[in-house]
C-alpha cells in the first residue's frame, strides 16, 4: 500500500513522495512499477537536456549555471545527475549536489543523484525512469547529467530531446574524438573553460571534424533520425521557404565557472526546441526514446526470468559461473538452452 499514495503526491509536485518513488525505482521494488504505470499517462511535457563529455570538461559547473538560468526564465528544472559506480564496493560518490548547493533550498528545483550500477552507457538503468517522475511531477526542463563520453556512451542521445556535448581545450586530437563517437551525439557543442589557451584551436578542430562528417558520411540511422541543419548565420529569411530540413550542431565557447557565454547557450537550446517542435522531429525523438526505454526493460524482465530459471533448474549463477570457469560446463549450450526454454 506504500506505493499505492506515492503517484498522487508525485502529480501534486510533492518532492518527498517524488524522492521516495524514485528510491523504489533505482532500488528495482516492484511496487514502483505499479506506480509507474499510474503515472506514464501524465508524462510527455518536459523537455530534457542531456549533458555528456569527457570527465573533467566542467559539466556539473555547466549544469549548475543552466539551472540558474532556466528558473531566471521561469521554469521548474529536474536534474538527474549519473555518477560513476565503483566496481568494487558498488557504491557511488554522489558528488553533482554538492556542487549545485545554490539550489538546494528552491522548491523549483529537484536535484537527484543515480548511480550508473555497471551500466556501460554511462547512464543508469533507472534513469529513464526517474525522467518520467520528474515529467510526471510537472517539471518544465529536466537536465540529465551522464558520467562521460566514449564509444558507448552514447545512450544520453537517444534519452534527450537536446544533447549537449561539452569539450575543453586540449581534448586531444580529432581522430581520437571521432572514435569518441561525440559527432554522432551532439546538438550543442560548447568549448568550457574558453579562458584557456587552445581554446579557438578547439572550436577549428570541432568545425573541421563537423566539415568532414559532411563531406564523407553516409547517411546512418542516427543521421536521419537527429541531425538538423539550421540556416546559415545571417542569411536571408523568405517567409514562404519551407522549414529547414537538418540541424547544424553549433559550437560555442563557454566560461562556466564565470558564468559567461551562458546566456547564448541557453538560446541555442531554445533555437532547437523550436526546430524539433517546428520540424516534427520530436516525435521522432519521443519514438526513439520509447523504443530504447522499451527494449531496456524487456532486456531486463526477459534477464530476470532466465536467471530466476537458472538457479532453479542448474544451481546459483555463482555455482554455474564456477563450473564454466573449470571447464566443467559449456556457457554456450547452457545459454542456448535458457533461451529456447524462454521462447516455450
């Protein structure tokens, strides 16, 4: 009965009741399903904002100014805040909140730390979750902070309406930041801690790459499903051209710890809610995200049951794992069989 009162306190904004589902989410207690399912039909409003680099690139700095600014604009902000999972202990240094404290006592925003629990996305397997209770509870902008950038940890652009890539001076050079994956994620890109030397050697090497893309890609999934090309700066507008068909991922430099370029970030975040919203790419957007949200748990359902399966019929995962390790017992015969015996 515990769960059955939280989704109407989550609907009225009531921070606590919206923590204490959460919890229940991260910590997989079935009674948060139920309240998810209460919930899911009033989700759908908010507009989310990922924010994703390399570690060290200032993205909680960053996070803590846009958050300043959106509620200078008048909106109630989320921030989910995913921080690394130690291999070891399992345990997470949650550190994102210490560094937004400003905010701590605004009751128009509702910071939430998650740990990534393994998950090599860089984002937590609740967090997709937690997103819909934030949306659910009527916050205007939820901003989704991920551990960093990398080969596949990429997952942030298919959860965000708008991606923010964020870079500093000295990032390497541009085939390593290709292997990166960053073209294939960013909206935004923004240069932090511009005050630095290299900063415009950055932006060059960012437009470049982003000339490059242009001039040998071949037009992937991603592609077509994200990227927009905005008109050129400064061209002339026909008020009876149709809508532009592609976005172009702005670069722009940023002092996040000055708070300078903060304000022009915030109109290019706007510029493309106005392009998806115009464009009718965020629906597209929105399909993605279900899919990805979709498949994710029923990996985990359909995981869930095959271990359940397991240690009924072969013994503790712990158990079988030993066996394979001695060469006792063949991993590949025995996931065959899980799986036909799912599909019955």
């Amino acid at each position: 009965m515990v769960a059955e009162s939280l989704w109407k306190r989550v609907l009225e904004g009531d921070v606590r009741g919206a923590s204490r589902l959460m919890r229940l989410i991260d910590d997989g207690d079935p009674d948060a399903t139920r309240e998810l399912q209460r919930l899911f039909p009033k989700t759908g409003s908010a507009w989310v904002v990922g924010i994703t680099g390399s570690p060290g690139a200032g993205k909680s700095t960053l996070t803590d100014k846009l958050i300043a600014r959106f509620r200078k604009a008048g909106k109630t902000v989320g921030v989910i805040a995913v921080d690394p999972t130690s291999p070891f202990t399992g345990g997470a240094i949650l550190g994102d909140r210490i560094r937004m404290q400003d905010h701590a006592t605004d009751p128009g925003v509702f910071i939430r730390s998650l740990a990534t629990r393994g998950n090599l996305g860089g984002l937590s397997r609740a967090t997709g979750d937690c997103i819909r209770v934030m949306d659910a509870m009527g916050r205007d902008v939820i901003i989704v902070e991920t551990v960093g950038v990398g080969q596949d940890e990429i997952d942030i652009a298919q959860m965000a309406h708008t991606t923010i890539v964020v870079v500093v001076p000295g990032m390497g050079d541009d085939i390593q930041a290709i292997k990166a994956g960053i073209l294939e994620v960013a909206d935004l890109f923004v240069v932090n801690k511009a005050d630095l030397d290299g900063a415009d050697r950055t932006v060059r090497e960012l437009r470049a790459m982003l000339e490059l893309r242009h001039a040998v890609r071949h037009v992937g999934d991603h592609d077509r499903a994200h990227r927009m090309l905005k008109p050129k700066k400064n061209a002339p507008k026909d008020p009876d051209a149709p809508p532009p068909t592609e976005w172009e991922p702005p670069i722009l430099k940023v002092v996040a710890a000055k708070d300078q370029g903060m304000e022009e970030l915030l109109a290019a975040i706007g510029e493309h809610q106005a392009f998806l919203t115009a464009s009718g790419q965020k629906q597209h957007r929105e399909r993605a995200r279900a899919e990805m949200q979709f498949v994710a748990l029923l990996r985990e359902r359909l995981l869930r049951k095959a271990l359940d399966r397991l240690g009924r019929e072969k013994g503790r995962l712990e158990e079988v794992a030993a066996r394979i390790a001695a060469r006792e017992a063949d991993p590949y015969a025995l996931a065959d069989e899980l799986a036909s015996q799912l599909g019955e």
